[in-house]
C-alpha cells in the first residue's frame, strides 16, 4: 500500500464531510486543480491546516461559502468560443424555428454572460417570447450577478469582438448601457430568464429541453463524474435536442456518442438522436 500522503488525507476529509453536510460533492472532480484551488483557499484562509478547517467548515455556512468561491472556476464571457454560437446561429437555429416554444438550458452559467449571449442570440433570430432560458449554477453569488447583468465596462472590447465573430446582426453596443465603469445589460434580454442553484452531481434532471449548454464545466470533473453529469444532460434532452459543450470537451468515447451526431466536426454541438 503507498504511504498516505497526510494532505491529502485531510482533503479528503473535509471534502467528504462537506459532502455529508451540504450535499455539494467534489470528491470526483479532477485532482490536479482541485488541490490547487483547495491549498490557495486554505492559504487566503485563517486556518493553519485542513483538519483545523473542518469544524468551522462543517458548523458554519458563511465559512463553507468560501470555500464553494474557492473551488470553483467562474471564468466566462460573452459569445466566448465565437465560433460555437456561430454554430448555433447557422445550425442549430433553422431546426429550432420550426417549435412554437424553446426551452432552453445553461448549466453552470457562472456570471451569466452565456445566458445573455443565448438570449440576444435568439431576440435576433426572431424567437420574440417563444423561448426560456433556464440558467443554473452550483454557487448562489455567481447567480447573483448573473441576475443583475452588470459587467466591468472593460471587458466589452472583448465581448464586442466575440459578437461580431459570432455572426452577431446589430451594433453590440445597443444590448447595453454605460454608466462610469459598468456596463448594464438590457433588461428585456433578462425578462425570458429563470436563474436557480443547481449542483450537477447530485440534483434532478430538467425536461424536455431544446437546447443544454453545459460548457467548461466537464474538465473539471473526473471520468465518473462526468460520466454521471452526460446522463443527467442526456436524460434532460428532448429527442432531436441539440447539446453544446466546451471546445475540450466531447462525447467521444463516451457511452453517449451513439445516440448523438455532432453537427460540425469539432464544433462539440451535438443533436441527439431519436429512437
Ligand atoms: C468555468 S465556468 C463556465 C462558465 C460558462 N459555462 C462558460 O463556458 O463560459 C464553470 C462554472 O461551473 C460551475 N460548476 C462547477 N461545478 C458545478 C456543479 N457541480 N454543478 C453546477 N455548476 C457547477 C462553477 O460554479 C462555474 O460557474
């Protein structure tokens, strides 16, 4: 039997007993940047070891909520990956005019930038109020700002240039309005928008959706929990439902890749089949 290494014996720990308490699971997501966020927390933290974290972990929200921040990634932005809502607009989108109504999914939406993406995606295309977009993530703060859909006026030279790449149809800047430093999103592109906490790896599918984006979310997971995630996005596709996922992630080699057809080589939208 290899030496226990004490560390990891005692992320183990804490992460099972954060499990145990708040029903957040991360003992399968990958390793590598798991211990690397987990020991940047524990360092920003109070707290001289994980073992001396449990307690105050286990009994206090306030000091798990930390540690939630800490573990997760919330890199996003607008139209990120251009070319996938490219993708999106040209192939996905004339399948998805003929329904009276769309449901749509983004699953660990982060900051909500995907969202509005979506929701701009789909004003220009003339959806009008046939849609709605289901945004979720595991962290309550992120959908706090998601809902709010104000964003450092700094970042919109790239998002600008992500919608144009992306076969954007207007002038970006007429989705939002600058004020000082920040830039307000419309509140219209909010109006057709449920955003809701769920965590991936152990909450209950959604219905009968069109469309599941769930992007940069599966690398940070191991095999099996991935594994678990694709049936949950699976059992939430309507059939002929298109799922899109991150530029490094994929269906290959999965049990899934079957009853899928990815709609450009490497474009990682997939539709799936009917029976
Ligand atoms: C890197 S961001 C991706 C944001 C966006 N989808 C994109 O591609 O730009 C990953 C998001 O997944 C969320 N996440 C991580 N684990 C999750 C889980 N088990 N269930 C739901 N969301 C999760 C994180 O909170 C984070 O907001």
């Amino acid at each position: 039997m290899p030496t226990p290494n004490l560390q990891h014996v005692e992320m183990h720990l804490l992460l099972e007993g954060v499990f145990q308490m708040y029903g957040h699971d991360f003992r399968d997501y990958a390793e590598a940047s798991l211990h690397r966020r987990l020991n940047k927390w524990l360092a920003e933290s109070r707290f001289p070891g994980f073992s001396e974290a449990q307690g105050p972990v286990l009994r206090d929200p306030a000091v798990f909520q930390t540690l939630l921040k800490g573990l997760t990634v919330h890199v996003t932005e607008m139209f990120r990956d251009p070319l996938a809502f490219k993708a999106l607009r040209e192939e996905v989108i004339p399948h998805l005019r003929t329904y009276p109504f769309l449901k749509v999914w983004v699953a660990g939406c982060a900051t909500g930038e995907e969202a509005y993406s979506l929701a701009i995606l789909l004003e220009e295309e003339g959806f009008k109020d046939r849609y709605r977009i289901y945004a979720t993530d595991i962290d309550p703060e992120v959908l706090t700002q998601a809902k709010a859909g104000i964003y450092p006026l700094k970042e919109l030279q790239k998002f600008t240039q992500n919608y144009q790449k992306a076969g954007g149809k207007a002038a970006f800047s007429d989705y939002y309005a600058a004020s000082f430093d920040l830039a307000m999103l419309e509140p219209r592109l909010r109006e057709r928008m449920v955003f809701a906490t769920h965590n991936l790896a152990v909450d209950a599918n959604f219905g009968e959706m069109n469309l599941v984006l769930c992007r940069n979310v599966l690398i940070y997971f191991k095999p099996n929990l991935k594994a678990r995630v694709l049936e949950l996005l699976d059992a939430s596709l309507a059939p002929g439902g298109f799922l899109c996922l991150g530029q490094k992630e994929s269906l290959d080699t999965t049990p899934w890749q079957k009853g899928y057809q990815e709609i450009a080589p490497r474009s990682r939208v997939y539709r799936k089949r009917y029976e």
